[in-house]
C-alpha cells in the first residue's frame, strides 16, 4: 500500500506533527491547550503548517482532560416552534464555530423540562449555558446547581432578576410606548391593545408602556380598548376577541398586536369587516418576525433584537469562560419600531 494511502487511512498523531515542524511533543501539546505566552509566532505557524500539511485533528476529549474544559456551550431555547426564537441560533452557531467550540441546542418549554435539560447539559460537562426564555414567571430554583457548579450562564428574556449571572433583555414598555408615539403623530386618538399571555414580563411591561404612552399624550385609555388576545392559544379566540374590538361602536382606529400573528389576524378580520389599512385602522404587530414584511399590507411592527441579545449573551459567556472572576453583567436592548403600511 502506498505511503500517502496508509497515512489517509491511520489518524495522524501529535508526534508526527512535532517531528514535521522541528519542535518537540510538548511544544504541539502547548499550542492545543492554548499555553502560548512564551511561543513565538515562527514557531506556531510552523506547528499549524504542520497540521495542516497532515491533516491533524486534535482529540477533543484528550483535550478536555488536560484543560478541563470540552469547549462545548449549551443553548436552550424556550419556544422553538417560530422563525422568531430561532434567529438566536442562527446568530450563535457561527460564532460557536469560529471559536472552536460544539453547540448543543435544547429545547425546554417549562420549568420541569428546562431543569431536566440543565441535569443533562452538566453531565456532558458543557463549559457553560446561554438560556434564551420567554420572560414567563416561574421557578428557577434548578439553575442554582449551576452557581453551585461554578458553570456560567447568560440569561436572556427571562421572567425574573437572577443575580448569579448575566442577564440580558429588552426594552419591550419602550417598544410598545414608541409605537403609540408614532400613531398619536398619525392623528390616533382611540388607539387599542390586544396584549399577550398572562404571568410574563413582556406582556406586563407591554402593557406598561401602552399606559404610559396614552398618559404621556393625555390621551384617557377605554378599558374596552384593551383586551387580551393570547397567542399560546388556539388562533380561533384571538380572532373572537379582535371582531369583537373593531365591530363594536367604541371601535379603535388603531390597534398594537400582541405579536406579528396576531396582527395578521387582524388585517383578516379588518378585511371581513370592510375596514381598509390603514385608512380606516392602524395596525401595528411585535416581533417582526420574517412574514411581517410580506402582508397586505406590509405590517408595521415593534422589532425585538433577538439576534443581538445572542451574540451579546455568546460573547458575555466566552468573557467569562476567560475570566471566571467576572462579576455579573445586566444589559438591555432597545425594541424599536420598524414602519412599513400598516400603520
């Protein structure tokens, strides 16, 4: 068998790499585990020349054993049914692979499986855990086996304050309060909210801003004119309690959706009621998730930074993956308004 062919078919080892580029064993064992301080730059370029020429892959898990580390960040993501939750992966695993790092994705929609996960991401011995939630209230007690650990999170979205790690969010009362804003300068004056499900943080801060928005232009709020259109139920009562908003006589001229779907529903029901947007009703939509663009027309809506809060919440956790000493960091993002049609 040709030299090349046996080389193909046996994996290269760590002392051919060394003997390839004239340093010793130890040297190419430095470069894999990152002790570099003292390494000149001529020597590993020649040592990654060397791998290259080769074809070398390091052994993960004989790394692992050495650093202690498997270079393997989990992510577990609350609501993995909607383009909306998923732009958070697409933003991280490139990121992830730059880094030279595994990904693993979970999905947990509630406490019990959110703590199931945790138990199976430590036994994996991940080096740490982004959580991306949807801001509802709950118990967290199972994320104190990660403090106990000395794993570090980053918590994004998340329903309650937790002082052990990172946390990142965003502006959702300011979002919503910007989109009142901007139908007041449109001439509004009974503007409506159909607001999202109970025992979340987004749908109360939401409802804040809405308030507070109305005050700001003293506009009084018809109590009428807020209703709750829960999107995590079937689409059937969201599009009850909208035909009931805008066939009534108290009829809003503009409306702030709990999300995008929502507001699709509206432009439907709108439709079926003869009512032209937005000439006869605004309407605006939260989210903007990627069909917004493409209704009729298209939606105006409160943009969540999503994409930003991962990338963020990537590189807070490889900070600290550095420098466990880090204290915790707190940032919040702004939602803003994206005007399109609609509105």
């Amino acid at each position: 068998m040709p030299a090349d062919r046996r080389r193909r078919s046996t994996q290269v080892t760590i002392r051919e790499v060394a003997a390839a580029s004239g340093v010793s064993v130890s040297t190419v064992s430095n470069l894999l585990n990152g002790r570099t301080a003292a390494m000149t730059s001529r020597t590993r370029e020649r040592i990654e020349e060397a791998m290259r020429s080769l074809g070398y892959r390091p052994s993960r898990i004989a790394q692992s054993l050495t650093t202690k580390r498997t270079r393997t960040i989990g992510l577990v993501i609350d609501e993995i049914s909607t383009n909306l939750f998923l732009a958070a992966l697409t933003a991280i695993e490139p990121r992830a692979r730059q880094s030279d790092r595994n990904l693993v994705v979970c999905h947990a929609s509630s406490a019990q499986e959110e703590a199931a996960v945790v138990e199976v991401l430590m036994q994996q011995q991940v080096d740490g855990i982004i959580f991306l939630s949807t801001s509802q209230f709950r118990d967290d007690s199972h994320l104190a086996a990660l403090t106990d650990q000395g794993m570090p999170a980053v918590l994004i979205n998340r329903g309650q304050a937790n002082p052990s790690f990172c946390e990142i969010s965003w502006d959702n009362a300011e979002g919503v309060a910007a989109a009142v804003d901007h139908l007041y300068h449109r001439g509004h004056r009974r503007i409506g909210h159909l607001y999202g499900p109970a025992g979340r943080r987004s749908t109360e801060d939401r409802i804040k801003g809405y308030r507070s928005a109305m005050s700001r232009h003293g506009l009084v709020v018809d109590e009428h004119l807020l209703a709750q259109a829960d999107y995590t139920e079937p689409a059937s009562r969201w599009t009850q309690v909208a035909s009931d908003m805008l066939g009534s006589e108290r009829r809003p001229t503009a409306v702030i959706a709990a999300d995008d779907t929502v507001a699709a529903v509206i432009l439907q029901v709108a439709a079926g009621l003869g009512l032209r947007v937005p000439q006869d009703l605004a309407v605006v939509g939260i989210d903007d998730q990627h069909f917004a663009a493409l209704l009729v027309p298209p939606l105006t809506t409160v943009s969540l930074p999503i994409a930003e809060a991962a990338t963020r919440a990537f590189d807070m956790l490889l900070n600290r993956l550095d420098d466990p000493g880090l204290a915790p960091e707190r940032l919040r993002l702004p939602a803003s308004l994206t005007t399109r049609g609609s509105a």
